[in-house]
C-alpha cells in the first residue's frame, strides 16, 4: 500500500481537494488558482490528497504539479487523460503520488499494460468508473483505488442516485472515492454512508472565497440534524441556518408527527423517524423500538436502504437519563446523539462524545411541531 491509498484509508470520511482553474461543464472557476498555495493550504486543512489538473482544458499543466509537489508533502494525484507509458513516467517525474485512469478512454489491455508502468514506476492509481460495466471492470483488474464519478462526461450531467448505488455496490476491501457535485456536508455524508470512503471535490473549493476553509467545512462533523419539522417554513429556515439534516416524524402517536417527508434542497439529507417498522420516502430512516405506554423507546438505529449505518443514543421519552453521554461515548462507529440538546449545551455535549452527528428537536420549539426560528438558527450555530 502506496501513500496515496493509505492516506484515503484513514478513518471517517477523508477528502482528496482538487485544483484546477476551469472545467469543461462549468467555465472558468478560478483563473488565478496558485496549485503551490492551494495545496499547502489544502494540507493544513486536512486534506487526505491533492488532486492536480495537468490538461490544458481545465487550465493545467505540468509544471502545476510540480509546483504543488514544492510546497506540499501529501499524496499528489495527477489528474488528466492518461494513456501512454510516457504519460505516467512524466507524472511520476513531476512529482505525482497517483495518476488518473479514465475507463471511458482505455480498454482492458490498455488499463492492464498502464497498472503495471505504473506498479514498476512506484506510481500508485486512481481508476476511474463512470457505470456499472466501468466498475466492473475496475474490480476485475485489481485496482485498489476506484473512483466513482457522478459526472456524465459526455453530457456533463450530474446523476447522484446513480452513483451512490455505485458506491454501495463497490467491493468493501476497496478504496471507493465519490467524485463529482459534491457541494456540502450532507452530500458528503451520503457518499460515506454509501460506502465511499473519501470525496472528491474540485468545483465547489475552487468557487468558494477560502478553498481551504470550504474544504475543512466539508469534512468537518458532527453533521447536524433539525428534527420534528411539519412546516416548509421551518424547514426553510434549517436549510438557511445550515443544518445538514431535516428530521420528519412519522409516528401516528406523536405531537410532531409531520404531513409526510416535505421537500428538502439537495445539499441536505431528509430523515424519516418511524417506531417499530422503517417507513417514508427519505434519504435516511431513523428508527426506534416500540414501548408500552410511550411514543418510542429510548434509542434507535440510522438506516439506509435498510442497512444500518449509525446508532442514535437518545433519552427515554419525556424521561432524564443521566448515563446519556456516557452511554453514547461507550459506542463503536457512527454515533448521533439527540435528546435534550439545544443552543445552550450542544457544545459541551459535543466535546465531551465527539459525535457523527446531533439531533434537537423539542428544544427548538414554541409549541410542538413549531419551531423558533431563533432558537433554530442559534443550536445550528453552535453544533456547527
């Protein structure tokens, strides 16, 4: 195992930051991109690897990459459109950790022939899938790094469903990096709970101010979750303050029970919460046991797709509970804690579990079902 795959390796989601100065589907991004400024800057904010545009249709070149290889010591991916043995060897002259191989481009004996330059040269490989034969053809010539893109590179269209579905078939004992319209934690999320073990993210760094500051911002957690919302309003208002999640309750008995799972912007993961059987058109279900003489029992499991993808460590309901955090820090994986919290102590709640994600609900409210707007904005503000 080479530097590159050993750094997406890491645990949690990890982040491969691009530079390139324009792209084919959305024009010039950043004329002036620095690569040696970006990539330093790209390494302090966490970046697991840079990506480097070489070609000279995203505004690339070599010498790029050399100059990110100056001044940043984290794994280095050339990205361009590979396909002879001199392309990699300049790569890996240049300074490269990884090259790109695009599917699309290269049949099997061509893949075949480019993994083994690139064994010989010490140059470690992102393969690229664009479907399910792509992918299929990835796993089947062995490569440890397979890049699922949401990208249509013919039409440019961005097709999410599909490559989450992808990213879910990808075998497990590979490095599956989501890449392409990746635009905010949640989308992030989405890829990782799919399976994905890193993103990658060119576009939205290079149109953000601070590329840097974006980057940290997308992989940073806890996610955050505003639940028992049954007004678009107030749905509208999370999405504002920048929640990551919106929670619909489903179930018959409670005094949140929403109208159904309301619309909810792409950047944004929508979250059914059910008692006793997984229900509702969501991204994700948030599912608690029955109990007798209670809306729900105390904790519940995240599911997607009906695989279970993170433990919620809750309160009983309309009950303290003083083992809460303690219980939580106790669990292995992906832990999102709710109950009780609220503006005024999410963050030591945070800092004492270092939670995947938290969830408040009757805190921000004036009535069940009717969020404070204010109360709202602050608990966001302070989780994030």
């Amino acid at each position: 195992m080479g530097p590159f795959e050993d750094a997406l390796r890491r645990p949690g989601l990890t982040a491969i930051a691009e530079v390139k100065r324009r792209s084919p589907s959305a024009g010039d991004l950043r004329l002036d991109a620095n690569p040696a400024v970006l990539a330093a800057a790209y390494e302090r904010a966490g970046a697991a690897a840079a990506s480097i545009l070489v070609d000279e249709r995203f505004g690339g070149t070599w010498d790029d990459l050399r100059a990110a290889r100056a001044t940043a010591s984290l794994p280095l991916l050339a990205k361009g459109f590979f396909g002879t043995e001199e392309d990699l060897r300049t790569a890996c002259e240049a300074g490269a950790d990884a090259a790109l191989l695009l599917l699309r481009d290269l049949d099997d004996p061509t893949a075949r022939r480019l993994l083994d330059v690139a064994t010989a040269l010490g140059l470690e490989t992102l393969v690229e899938a664009h479907d399910a034969e792509e992918l299929e053809r990835a796993v089947a010539l062995g490569a440890p790094v397979i890049g699922v893109n949401a990208r249509d590179l013919a039409t440019f269209d961005i097709d999410r469903v599909a490559q989450l579905r992808l990213v879910a078939g990808a075998p497990r004992d590979r490095v599956v990096v989501a890449e392409s319209g990746i635009e905010s934690r949640a989308q992030g999320a989405a890829a990782e709970l799919a399976g994905a073990d890193a993103i990658l993210v060119g576009s939205t760094l290079m149109r953000a101010a601070d590329p840097a500051a974006k980057l940290a911002e997308l992989v940073s957690r806890p996610l955050v979750k505003v639940c028992g919302l049954t007004r678009e309003e107030d749905v509208g208002v999370a999405v504002e303050a920048g929640a990551d999640m919106a929670g619909f309750v489903l179930a018959d008995a409670s005094p949140r029970r929403a109208p159904g799972i309301l619309p909810v912007p792409a950047t944004m993961l929508s979250v059914a919460v059910v008692v006793g059987e997984a229900e509702g058109d969501a991204d994700l279900v948030q599912l608690y046991p029955p109990e007798e003489g209670k809306v729900r029992g105390r904790d519940a499991v995240l599911l997607r797709d009906g695989e279970e993808v993170a433990r919620v460590v809750d309160r009983p309901w309309q009950e303290d509970d003083p083992s809460h955090l303690e219980r939580a820090r106790k669990v292995d994986g992906r832990v999102m804690l709710a109950g009780g919290l609220g503006p005024e102590n999410v963050r030591s709640a945070i800092a004492a579990v270092h939670p995947w994600a938290v969830d408040a609900s009757s805190s921000l409210e004036v009535s069940p079902g009717i969020k404070d707007h204010d109360r709202v904005r602050a608990y966001v503000e302070a989780a994030r």
